[in-house]
C-alpha cells in the first residue's frame, strides 16, 4: 500500500504540472550557438524561473524591488533585459564598436510584457545570429546584477560591452586580441577609446516641413550645479529661441533633463509653434515621454507637466538623438551655469555657438 502511494507522488506531480503549465514551444532555444549556461538561462526566463526580484516577491520573499543596476522600481528578467539603461547602454556600445544588433522595435510589447513575450517577438523579427549574440548580453546581464547584489562589484557599461564581445569571440572560436605588456607578458588590449558614432542620429537634421524642432540637454558640473538648455529651430535649421537656466546644486542630471525638456516645451509654445519635433539624448527622459519606460518618481511632475503642454500643439513627436546630435542644446546647458533666471537668447550669437548652428545645418559629422 504505502509503495502504491509513494510512486502515486510523481504521478501526481507530472499531473500537475502538464495541467498548471501552459505548453510553451521553446525548442529552438537548444539549437542556438551560445554556451550551455546562457541556453538554460535563457529557458529559465521565459518559464519565470529566475530569481528576479519581482518573482522572489511573488514567492513571499520580500527584498527592496530597486533594480541595482538602474535604480527602477520594480526589477523583473524582462526590465534587466529589455527596457534597463544599463543594457541599453551595453547594447549601444556593441552596436558602436562591434556592429552587433540592437533591441528592435517591437510594437506589439509593451513595459509590462514578460521576458517571454519580448524574447518571442524577438525571434520572430531577428536573424538567429543577432538573437545569439542578445542572448549573451542578457545573460552577462543577469551575471552583473548577480554581481552587483552579492559581490558589491560594479560594471561600466564600456567595460560589460567589452567582456561580452571577448566571451562572445571565444565561444564562436574567433581571435582573441592579445597585446604584449611592458613585461612581455601576453595581455588583453586595454579598453579602447569609444569609436566614433555613425548613423542619422548622431548628425542634427532639420525638423520635416511644418514642423520645428527642440533641441534640449541638461548639465551638472562636479560641484554639483545643474542647468538646462534648449534650442528650437525651423526646417531651415534658423535659431527661432535658444534658453538657458542655472538649476542650483540640488538638482539631479535626470530631473536638469526634464527641467530642460520643460523650459523648451513653454519656450516652444510662446511662438505659437503648430507642430513640433523634440529631441534630447536622455533615454530616460525621451521613453517616458514616449510611455515606452516608466517614469521614475523624481521627475514624473515634471514630465506631468509637459505632457499638458505637449498636448497644446497640433502634434508633437518626441525622439532620441545622441549627443553629438544634441550639441547646441549642450552649448546653452553649460552656458546656463552663469544664469540663476531663465534666459532667454535672440541673435546676435556668439561665435562658438554660431559654428555649432552652422555645422548642424550642414550636417557636419561628429568630431
Ligand atoms: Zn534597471
């Protein structure tokens, strides 16, 4: 009897199990060329099998939700993977230095999707090399959260890109760049100096016809002042408003963005300005404009705020740009430090900023 009821249990697991779990065609992980440790990492997430934060909660398990990585409040597989400035400043390096693939546009996911549903979606518009290749920077993710929680070791976002490429080069057998030290010894190179950015996002370009554009940047200086400036041109990349304000020392560079993004929006709003383009090189910002991210608490009045604004305007279109895209907005963002009230500047200009304005019109290339 008491054998009967013992080889009854798996019974009753594997039950429970094909009954509470839905099917999920998964298969096609196991045939990706990644080490064997990133295809089990990759199978634990989309069955909700990682130890997240978000899914240590669901366990009873409660631990401070923060993502260490970025400080959003709510740490899931799916935010560390698909929507933390962390990762997409790894993936931007290794879209710069290496060429690889970056997060496609996907738009049937949302902030609230699962890593699954975002992994799917994926596949289906990735070639298997480019999935490969993501699939090592959301592993080696998940490697620098776990070292962040429980060795307090940090990595930049240079120094992960880095990593990640040399692990990805050794497991497809590529060449490993080895230099010779002043020892002789054979050593990786050291890091190199970013490359230089190429693409329509790191050249300004002219706002569409009946349109203008707002440029806008925020600035904190290592005393800790932090200012805001903006720029708003037409299709002819003429200057229409420049502004600049110092924001004193107790400012964030996240909310001198925001603050930036507002002055420029009010700015833009008293030229009766019908439809306009605004461009800045804050990620955070610029998403959660775009209700791509969710809006950290720090600057969602702020972002309130000009969200009424924005709606004044037959339309308004919000994009990201780099920085080198974003260099008059810069410009003024500096030269605020000196004004404690909102400035307001009309031609003349001085040379300096009259050069960037020049060469943004002639869509001159990052220095
Ligand atoms: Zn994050």
């Amino acid at each position: 009897m008491a054998s009967t009821q013992s080889k009854r249990v798996p019974c009753l697991l594997r039950e429970f199990l094909i009954l509470n779990f839905e099917k999920v065609e998964f298969g096609w992980i196991w045939k990706l060329n990644v080490a064997p440790k990133i295809k089990l990492f990759l199978w634990k997430a989309c069955h909700d099998g990682l130890p997240s934060k978000d899914r240590l909660e669901k366990c009873k398990v409660f631990v401070p939700q923060q993502c260490v990585l970025c400080c959003h409040n709510s740490e899931s597989v799916a935010h560390l993977c698909f929507a933390c400035p962390f990762t997409l400043q790894v993936i931007e390096c290794l879209q710069v230095s290496e060429g690889w693939p970056g997060i496609p546009d996907l738009i049937n996911v949302s902030i609230s999707s699962s890593f699954r549903y975002w992994f799917e979606e994926c596949h289906l518009v990735l070639d298997k090399a480019s999935v490969e290749k993501l699939a090592c920077v959301w592993w080696f993710i998940w490697f620098c959260r776990n070292k962040v929680i429980f060795n307090e070791e940090g990595f930049s976002p240079r120094k992960a890109s880095y990593l990640i490429s040399h692990f990805f080069a050794q497991w497809v057998g590529g060449p490993i760049k080895q230099v010779e030290d002043s020892e002789g010894c054979l050593v990786r190179p050291p890091l190199q100096s970013k490359g230089v950015r190429s693409g329509p996002r790191v050249i300004w370009n002219p706002p569409p016809e009946g349109f203008c554009k707002l440029n806008f940047d925020g600035s904190k200086l290592g005393n800790g002042d932090a200012a805001l400036g903006f720029v708003i041109r037409n299709t002819e990349g003429e200057v229409l408003l420049a502004g600049a304000k110092s924001l004193g020392q107790y400012v964030s560079i996240v909310q001198a963005e925001a603050w930036a993004l507002h002055a420029g929006i009010k700015g833009a709003l008293s030229l009766n300005i019908p439809k306009l383009v605004v461009e800045g090189d804050n990620l955070v910002v610029i998403n959660s404009m775009r209700h791509i991210w969710r809006v950290p608490w720090e600057i969602s009045n702020i972002l309130v705020d000009v969200g009424l604004d924005a709606a004044l305007f037959s339309e308004c279109r919000f994009c990201h740009c780099f920085r080198e895209a974003n260099r008059a907005a810069d410009f003024m963002a500096k030269k605020a430090h000196s004004y404690s009230s909102l400035l307001y500047w009309f031609p003349p200009y001085c040379l300096d900023f009259s050069l960037i304005i020049r060469k943004d019109v002639l869509g001159w290339p990052p220095d």
